[in-house]
C-alpha cells in the first residue's frame, strides 16, 4: 500500500509491537482481520504524510469480456502499483479483493465499509481498471 519497503517495514514493526503489547496486558487482538485492519490504518496514515489530494477525472470502459486474458499478460508488479495509486479506501477494497484471501464480511470489516460502499468502490475501480488495461495490455482483434 505505501509503494515504500522502508515505511512498510515501519508500519509491520509498529503492529506487531502493538499487538504484542496488546498479549503483554492480557488482551491480544480479537481476530486475524486487527492485524490488517491496523496495519491498513497505518498505511493509510504514512501514505498521506505530506500529501495533498489532487482532483482527477479517471477515464472508464466497460468491463470487457478478455479482461482475463489481458490481465493474464500483465506483470503483478504492474497490477500492484495500479492499485497502490488509487485513493483510499478504494486503494484498500482493491488490494484486498485481489489477495482473494477474504470473505465478504472479512473484506468489510477489515476496510471498515459497507457492503454497498465496497461495492461501488470495486465497480467504478475496475470500469477505471479496463480503460488503463486496454491502454497498458490491448488485446489484438483476431
């Protein structure tokens, strides 16, 4: 999420200092989701450090039917500075919708969303996702 292996390291010491001073009183975290959840928490707080929001129009194309095919000839890496570059909590939705690690209701308490809220945001990420996959990765026409 902070596109930063310094700044990562510091948030993951950060937690898990946390959740060990959490054990240390007697009251360790109450579930895995606390881990992401703080640990999404201070992602977000370092990411905005010095940053200013920036109003920009993303173009979008509908969800195209080779979308697979197109993201199967994409670098991870590339799909992870994409999603790094979106804004939060869309940023957060993103990244934990693709590690498909999650359950529906893992996936809202960990971003601390509404179902419906999670849902617009990964519609109007991947309408915004095919019209810079079409850019990055276009497909021939047979």
């Amino acid at each position: 999420m902070l596109a930063d292996a310094a700044r990562a390291q510091e948030v993951f010491q950060a937690t898990l200092r946390e959740a060990a001073q959490l054990a240390a009183d007697g009251e360790p975290p109450r579930d895995r989701a606390w881990f992401f959840r703080s640990a999404r928490w201070r992602c977000v707080e370092k990411g905005e450090e010095g940053l200013q929001a920036e109003d920009v129009d993303l173009e979008t194309e509908p969800l195209a039917s080779n979308a697979p095919q197109q993201i199967g000839k994409l670098d991870p890496a590339r799909l992870a500075i994409w999603i790094s570059a979106a804004p939060d909590p869309q940023r957060t939705a993103l990244a934990l919708f693709y590690l498909d690690e999650f359950d529906h209701q893992e996936l809202l308490s960990i971003a601390e969303l509404k179902s419906t809220e999670l849902a617009k945001l990964l519609s109007g990420a991947r309408h915004e996702f095919q019209a810079w996959l079409d850019a990055t990765v276009p497909i021939a026409e047979p």
